[in-house]
C-alpha cells in the first residue's frame, strides 16, 4: 500500500514490467540508498494475462514487495508505441496515431507521456490489467513508457554536436535513437535473437538517415559490456563506440547485487 506513514513516506518503489521479464527496487530517499532489488528474467515472451499471473507470484513469494510505501512509479516496456510532436497531438485522436505502425483494439486504453523540453508526446497502450492490479494494490501511483524515460535522459544531455547515435539494450530488445544536434532524428524499437540480427537493425538505420558508420557516435546502455559478442561485432564496423557512464549516484545496500547500467531505465524512473 502506498501510506503517509512518517515512517515509510521515504520509500519509493520503482517498477518495470514487460512480457518478457520484471524488475523491482525500492530506494530510501532519505539516505539515498537502494534497499530492495528484484529481477526475474522470463524463459519466454508471455501474453498480458499471464504477465500478471508472474506479477502476483512475485508479490506472493517478494516479502519486501509488501512493504508500505508513499510513492510508486511503474514503468511498462513494449514496442506499441509512437512519438508525434506537440504541436499536432491532438488528445481526442490519441489512438488514430497509433493505428499507423501497430495493431490495436477498440477496447485498448491509450495513454500518453509529454517530452516537455523537446516538445514530444509518446503515445503507448499500457497494459490495463496491470494497471487496474496496481491501482487496487497501491491506490494513484505515476506509470509510463520506458522510451519515454530513454527520450528525456538522452535529449536532455548537454553534449548534442554533431550526430550521436544511442542503442538501449534489454531483454533481446534493442531500441535506437538518432539525434542531431539535440533534435530527434529516429527512434525506434527491434526485438533481436542473434548478434547479425543487432547489427543489421543498427546499419540498416543508419543507412537510412545517411549516417556514415565511420563518423557517428555510438552510445551504448543496457545489457551490454565490452565482453558482449554484440559489442566486438560492432567494432568491426563501427569506428567510435563508448559506454554511457552510470550517472545514479544511489547507493546500494549490502546485499543487493544490481547493474547501475543493466537496470539504465529502472533506476532513472526513480
């Protein structure tokens, strides 16, 4: 439950949730300390119904996951999404952007985030079993779209010269974007089995925009690291690579073994 309690008004829990696997962390913002991490990794993709069958396994067998706190913030991860600027977002005809590049059904609610500094709207079909489950768990709690929480961190970045190239890696999902001189070029999301998979999407992108794969920068986050298969694949073709550095500055209770840079969107939904 989500309570004013003195006690438990410094805890916030973090959520994401995609058909393929689940993360959790509560942190204590009093003392700026990760007090609770969780990450179940599916063996295969689920549907909606069976992803909130896992959900409530993990709060049957979570004990922590029952712990009063005073804010929730859950963050859906799926491709059924679409970006359009302000300027033409139009709210009562938030589902006809959606019917251009996915599948969807009259009964499918429709949410939206705003990109406020670049004037971005992100429209997206959160999953409405998930929420109704939260909703009755925690009362009014914060959802959104992981690209959502990608786009703000990497248009909010100081650095925009030039051509930067991001690549989001989780779960066997790469999501790209392109940025040009701090305006959004591309983004988009591909699911990957194999490495060739992975490069193709990124050279098929960059062909596209008439990147010269010699000349962008590609910055790197995720489930990626210098030993990956995927990262020596990409040195063959890709001059200038680099890591984003992890800039949560949360620390970590003992005992808690978590990536600052696998769980990038977890921690920056905080």
């Amino acid at each position: 439950m989500v309570t004013n309690n003195q006690q438990n008004t410094l805890l916030k829990l973090s959520i994401q949730v995609s058909l393929n696997g689940l993360s959790f962390c509560i942190l204590n913002t009093n003392t700026n300390t990760i007090v609770y991490y969780h990450k179940r990794i599916f063996d295969k993709e689920v549907d909606p119904v069976n992803l909130l069958q896992k959900i409530e396994e993990e709060y049957n067998t979570q004990p922590q996951l029952k712990t009063p706190v005073s804010e929730v913030k859950l963050c859906f991860c799926n491709t059924l999404f679409t970006l359009v600027p302000k300027k033409w977002f139009q709210e009562n005809a938030a589902a006809s952007y959606l019917k251009f590049n996915t599948k969807i059904l009259k009964t499918d609610f429709v949410a939206v985030d705003e990109i406020e500094s670049k004037q971005i709207v992100n429209i997206y079909i959160p999953y409405t079993n998930i929420l109704n489950y939260f909703f009755e768990k925690y009362g009014e709690f914060e959802y959104s779209h992981h690209l959502s929480i990608l786009l703000d961190k990497f248009l909010s970045f100081e650095d925009h010269k030039g051509i930067k190239v991001y690549a989001h890696n989780r779960n066997k999902q790469l999501d790209l974007f392109a940025v040009e001189d701090g305006v959004l070029l591309l983004c988009n999301s591909f699911n990957y089995t194999s490495k060739e998979d992975y490069l193709y999407y990124l050279l098929f992108v960059a062909e596209q925009l008439n990147l010269d794969p010699k000349k962008f920068s590609l910055n790197l986050s995720g489930e990626i690291h210098k030993e990956d298969e995927i990262y020596k694949l990409l040195q063959d073709y890709i001059q200038h690579i680099q890591f984003l550095s992890s800039e949560i500055t949360y620390e970590i209770e003992e005992g808690w073994n978590i990536n600052k840079s696998e769980e990038y969107i977890l921690l920056n939904t905080l």
